[in-house]
C-alpha cells in the first residue's frame, strides 16, 4: 500500500525471489559461455569478450520474453502471481543485462573507431535504406533507451508524481522496445548465425508474447451484456462462486467489477485498484481485506476504502441474490461509499 | 486495467503483431549465402582472393 510515496516494501519473499533470480542468471552466464566455448569447430575460438556480448545478448532477450508473459500468464492462471509481485525487479535487472551486453559491443565493435563510440553505431553502418542490411545495433540502441526510461521509472515516486494512467502508458513502451529487440535480432543475430536453434527461440519467443497478449487482450474486452431494466446484472450462480476470490463482471458501459465471496458474503467494488489500475478482482481477499494481485494495495469489502493509516477509497455497487444467482447493480456508489453485503441464505 | 488502457494495450498489440512477423519473416528468408564482405575497403576484398 501507498502512503506518502512509500515504496513497495522489501519483503523476504523479495529478497529471496532477487537472490533465486541472480543465483539463475549466474548459472546461465557460466553455462552458456562454457557450453559456447566447447561448441566450436576445431581449430576456431571465440574471444571472451564475445561469449559474454552472446551470454548476456541472449540473456535479456529471453528475460525481456519472460518479463512480457507474466501478465498475461497471471491472467490466466493465480500459480504466475508470485512472478507479478516481483516483475518491477525482473525488468530493471533484464535493463542492467542489457546494459552490459551493449557496453561491450560498444567497447569490442565501435571502441577502436576515430569517431565517438556512440556516434560510430550510428554511422558506421549506413545502410538504412536496405532492410536486409540495415544498421540492427540502431535497433538494438533504441530498445535499450526504451529500457532504461522504464528502469529509471519504476520506483513508485514516478507513479504517485506523474499519476496511474500517465505511468502506465510510458510503460506500455516496453512493448515497443521488445519490437525493436525481436528487429534487432532478426536483421542482426539471424544474418550471422543461420543456427535454426537461434531462429526458433525468436519464433518461439514472438508467438508466446504476441499470442499471450492478443488471447488476453481480447478476453478482457467480453462484456456481461447489457443491464435489466432496473440496472442490475447477473454475476453467477452462488454456488459456483469460490470464497475469497471474485467473479469479474464487465457492463457494456463504465469499468469492470469485482464481485467477491468472503464467507456467506457478497460484495462488489470497483475492479481497478487506485495504485497502477491492478485488476482487484483477479486477487483474493486477505485479513478481511480486498487485496490486489500486483502489489498488495488492500480495500475493506463494506466500503472500499482502504485500511488506516491508508487513504485509498474505490467505487462499491450495490449486490443481491435472487434464487440463488448473484446480481450486482451496474450504478457505482461514489469511492468509499458504505456498502451492506449480501447474506448467502438470508438475502437469497 | 482501466478500460481505455485496455482498449489501447490491445490495439497497439494488433499493430505490433504484424510488424513482429513480418520483419522475423523477411530476416529469414533474407539470411545471405555466405558472410557479407561489403563493408570491408575493396583492396582486402581483392587481396583476399
């Protein structure tokens, strides 16, 4: 939760995830560049410095994948929920990868140039008219400032200042960025090394992100269809409503809802939590409390405001159970608006 | 999502899906034969053969 810009807590769950995670990363690096070293044909070597622009090249293009899929993945199934929690940390560190792996192609490929490093990956390659040999470190220059918008953008001083919707379009940038990475490698890696092995983790990585994005993207948009005459929509049968999680309901009009079972009640609030716009009615209900899956911002269920010392408050919707189906009125209460649930076997 | 970020966050996917494929399409079909000498000064090129 938010409270004077503080910041996502560190929690140990965190700190164990980050030391999981570089733990990996080491494994791979080492794995990579002794499996690359071996690979060679007789009589051929590969430089060092060359095993760790591959090592870490690779590394972030298929961190980058990751990072893209966790969304729609948690979506689909609670079991990714945990790599949500922990995303912001995965994207700056897939940033510093890619940071190294440019540093050294800057310093291996352009270093020994009469011009300025960073102007030779402009101009030494000039051929930006011809797609097959067009300058890919452009591409590559682009994603990674891209990245680094994002990296430096995280923390959430920049949500709270520049406010959830701004934020989050910035950051829809990523997508652009991982466009430029998969061009990047295309007109780069795949024209040097015809390994097939390359080009289906390219093939692989752009069906899954752009499949996962699509399928989900297109799923959010179904709407519960229209409201009866008195405004009030069916949400589902009572018995079908599992109890501390949410049904999502989307009226033709106006934001989702999230129609939550806590016990032998039914509440329902907005579906967009404050903080970044999370999906509140993805997440479950945790001390009495709505909790989002993103980041843990919590709203009590009878009113939607959340718990002192914090000031968040939601829009409710009033609920009622009509021979054993859940309805929820369209019509939002204004955010913190005291709301009764409905009573499993008294109300129905 | 708010449901203009979700409306947005689909189009522009249904903008970059294609751009995407297209480009992973073009690079493999377009891989060269054999490594591409053109940027090298045209005396090594002679040299070398």
């Amino acid at each position: 939760m938010s409270h004077d810009y503080k910041a996502v807590q560190w929690t140990p769950f965190k700190k164990r995830f980050d030391l999981w995670l570089l733990a990996g990363i080491a494994l791979y690096l080492t794995v990579f560049i002794t499996i690359g070293g071996l690979a060679q044909p007789p009589g051929e070597s590969i430089h060092p410095v060359q095993a760790i622009i591959r090592a870490t090249g690779t590394l972030a293009f298929l961190l980058l994948t990751f990072v893209l899929c966790i969304g729609p993945l948690a979506r689909l199934s609670h079991r990714f929920k945990p790599f949500l929690y922990n995303r912001r940390h995965i994207g700056v560190i897939t940033f510093l990868i890619a940071l190294v792996h440019s540093g050294l192609v800057i310093m291996w490929y352009h270093g020994f140039s009469d011009l300025n490093p960073l102007v030779s990956i402009f101009v030494s390659n000039p051929r930006y008219d011809s797609l097959s040999g067009f300058p890919f470190e452009v591409l590559g220059f682009v994603a990674l400032l891209i990245m680094f918008l994002m990296a430096a953008t995280s923390h959430d001083f920049w949500n709270a200042n520049l406010g959830p919707g701004v934020w989050k379009t910035l950051h829809m940038g990523v997508y652009v960025a991982y466009t430029a990475l998969v061009s990047h490698v295309a007109l780069g890696a795949i024209q040097f090394n015809k390994s097939p092995v390359y080009v289906g983790l390219l093939a692989a990585s752009a069906v899954t992100v752009a499949g996962l994005h699509l399928l989900t993207g297109i799923a959010s948009r179904r709407t519960g269809g229209a409201a009866n005459a008195d405004g009030w929509l069916e949400v589902a049968p009572v018995s079908t409503m599992v109890d501390s999680r949410a049904k999502i309901v989307r009226p033709l009009k106006g934001e989702a809802i999230a129609v939550f079972r806590d016990g032998q009640q039914i509440s329902a609030v907005s579906n967009v939590c404050r903080h970044q716009g999370g999906p509140l009615g993805e997440g479950k209900i945790v001390d009495g409390c709505i909790t989002c899956p993103w980041h843990g911002f919590q709203y009590r269920m009878e009113d939607g405001q959340s718990p002192a010392p914090y000031t968040e408050k939601i829009a409710t919707y009033a609920t009622r159970i009509v021979d054993g189906v859940v309805f929820v009125n369209a019509e939002p209460n204004p955010p913190g608006t005291p709301q009764r649930p409905s009573q499993i076997g008294v109300d129905a | 999502m708010k449901r203009a970020h979700r409306t947005a966050h689909l189009a522009l996917w249904l903008i970059l899906t294609p751009v995407i494929f297209l480009i992973l399409i073009f690079a493999v079909l377009n891989q060269p034969e054999a490594p591409d000498n053109e940027t090298l000064p045209a005396v090594l090129i002679e040299d070398s053969s």
